[in-house]
C-alpha cells in the first residue's frame, strides 16, 4: 500500500522522526524488513526492537486502509511514551488524509495524555472517546465522552481508564 500510493518518501521521514539512527526501510530478498543504521550498514528490523516495528507496522496499516477502518489494540505496546505524541501526530494526520476511522485501545494514561495534547493542537474534534468500566453490579458499561468532555476530564485530572 505505501509504494501503490507512492508514499516511501513519507514512510521515510516518519522513521527517521521516530528514531534518528534509521535512514532508510526496505523490504529485501522478498520480505525481510531492513533498516539502514547510521553506520550505512541495512539490518533487519528485528535489531531495531518492537517500538520500531509496531511503529512501520501502524504506517503500513494507515496506508492500507484508506477509505476504511483501522483497529489498534494496545495501540503503546512497545512505543516509549517519550514517542507517543510523535505516533498520535502522524495517526491523525495520516488517517484524515486518507479518510480512516481509527478504533484505539490503551490503558496507558500517557498513550491518552499523548492522544489528547495532540488533537487538541492539531484542533481535531472529530473524536468519540469511550471509557470502559464496571458498574456495582459487575456489568460493564460504555461512558462516551465528546472531545471537549474528554478534554475537561483530564484537565480536572480524572481517571478515564475505566474502573
């Protein structure tokens, strides 16, 4: 999907932002991911760690749901949090570029602080957040929260990780 669209350059540019010591991803003898270090020696992905993976693996993911839907599960899982904003930034742009409905799920508190400092610089509104929990009778109920509910929550430093 990214090089149907023509989107390498932007693939790129992402990687690098993510991690300065990558310079270029390919896809060599076949299916093996490689990312050229600073050294100008390509590796496989694999030594890069599972931050990077997960991180190329969102990107393709994006691409190739264009028109679409995109479900990430534990969308921080081996992402520093030192990240997660950088992550936010290119899932919001890149997903109302390509007009992607993205369904995240996390219970890391800084994955949702990220989420939030970025929407709100980035003045996207378009959001439905929704809060998991159980009710005194063990059921589990749905609390849907507006942007700007989900803003004043976390602004009064509310838990909004379920219960």
């Amino acid at each position: 999907a990214v090089q149907k669209q023509d989107k390498e350059e932007e693939l790129f540019r992402y990687i690098e932002e993510f991690d300065k010591n990558v310079l270029n991803f390919k896809i060599i003898g076949g299916d093996r991911p490689q990312c050229k270090n600073i050294q100008g020696d390509y590796r496989d992905l694999n030594e890069f760690g599972d931050g990077l993976k997960h991180y190329i693996s969102i990107i393709c993911s994006l691409y190739a749901c264009e028109n679409g839907y995109l479900l990430l599960d534990e969308i921080d899982n081996g992402i520093h949090y030192t990240k997660l904003d950088k992550l936010w930034e290119l899932i919001l742009n890149i997903s109302k570029e390509q007009n992607i409905q993205i369904f995240a799920t996390t219970h890391s508190k800084e994955c949702i602080e990220a989420y939030a400092r970025v929407a709100k610089k980035l003045e996207d509104k378009e959001i439905s957040f929704i809060e998991l929990g159980r009710d005194q009778n063990n059921v589990i109920k749905a609390i849907t929260m507006s942007f700007d509910r989900f803003q004043d929550e976390l602004s009064m430093d509310n838990e909004v990780r379920g219960w």
